[in-house]
C-alpha cells in the first residue's frame, strides 16, 4: 500500500474540529477504503549470535517499522460511553526459524546450534484493544 | 507533532531492506527522537442522543484517528526469538463526562437525563503489545 489518500471521504479529509456528519461511524466500519494509507516496512538489520566460549557469527534479520490506522468513535447507540475502536500494529506478518551453527574451540562439545526466529515481512495487523 | 522526519538518523531513513547497523535497536530503544513523526487527531462529529419515546437531541463530541509509530525488532539478546516491540493507538487522551437531558412529552417522567462521554483531545498513546 502506497501513499496517497485520494479516497479519503470528505468527511475524513477535511481539517479536525470540523463538522462530521453523524454517519462517520458507518462510513469508517463499512471498511479501510475510506482511511489513509498507512506503511509498514521491513528494514534488514544484523544480528549478532554469541554463546559464552563460542565464536559468535553476524546474521541478517529485519525489524518492522511503520505506521498504521488507529481511531476510536463514539458509538451512535444506547450505550454511548461505549466505542468503535481499531489499532493496527506493524509487525511480522511473515518469519522463518534458521539453525546457526557457531564453532566453540576448546570446549565440549565442539559446536553449539542456536535456532533463530528471521522475520521475512511486515504488516499492519489489527491487534484486540477492546 | 507535525510532519516530517528530518530527525531519522541514518540507519532508518535508508530504504527497506538495507544492512542497518547491529545497534539499530538500541538507536529506536533510546528514545522517540529516531523514529517519524506520527499523527493522531480529533475530528468533531455530530452524535444523536436519543431515549424511546423523548425527543432526541444534536450533540458535538469527537472521534480520534491518526497514524501512530510501531515496530518490532528482534532482541540483540541470548533469546532470539524475544523481540523489542511497541506500538502506539490513536485514542483520546483527555475525555469529559457530560449530562444530556431529553424531553419526553406525555412520558413519566418528562424528561430524562443520559451521560455522555465527550472527547476532547486525541492522541498516539502506547499500548501493552507484550
């Protein structure tokens, strides 16, 4: 999802503190077409792997970086203490576990494996605020 | 906090999937100074109070939406597979309770009184992801 912002609703678009009409709750539940884009990406960093008497080894990760829709409405019903509220949480939507193997001289045994999780992509998720 | 950027240091302004330094974690641990800056805003809506058999009534409150920072980097720590994770949900940051009353003619009583929570400021606040 790239930038932009050209199907935000008039509603969503104009400046904050103007008016809303009152179906602004429908318009954003009814689906993310009326949201801005948001970003999350994955930026490749290294990693070092080190274990006490072993020789440790740089590997490539990534981390996930980005930002994502987050709103609260106030509910159009009965209980309006109550909200319609969505947080979206950039983070690994894609990992594989790799086996690095690091060389231990001197010690028994010889070799010690430790399993790493390497996040492959990001995404905005939606995570329970409720 | 308005747009920009200028304060992203080297490792995270670069494109996704260039080598960051393995100090990259410690760089967005040290503080928010690293990271984009979000936004969070508050947009006034119109909000329907209404009570079978009163009359209802218009009021101002307001909604929160916004793009809030997240990110999740893989610990530089004996356990690999913990991540330093964070994330940010767009949600009123300052609330005031107000008392609404409706008039229900010919009801008993004539009229009733609702309590609404009205939104008065809105902002990128940080959540338990753990």
């Amino acid at each position: 999802r790239s930038g932009g912002g050209s199907s935000l609703p008039h509603e969503l678009r104009i400046e904050p503190d103007k008016i809303l009409k009152p179906s602004s709750e429908e318009l954003i539940d009814s689906g993310t077409s009326y949201l801005r884009d948001d970003w999350c990406k994955a930026y490749t960093l290294r990693q070092r792997i080190e274990e006490p008497g072993c020789i440790s080894r740089i590997i490539t990760n990534r981390l996930c970086y980005g930002q994502c829709n987050s709103f609260y409405i106030p509910k159009q019903s009965n209980d309006y203490n109550q909200a319609f509220q969505s947080c979206s949480f950039c983070k690994p939507q894609k990992v594989a576990y790799i086996t690095v193997t690091l060389r231990c001289p001197g010690q028994d045994p010889p070799i010690k494996t430790k399993r790493v999780k390497r996040i492959k992509k990001c995404r905005c998720m939606a995570i329970d605020v409720s």
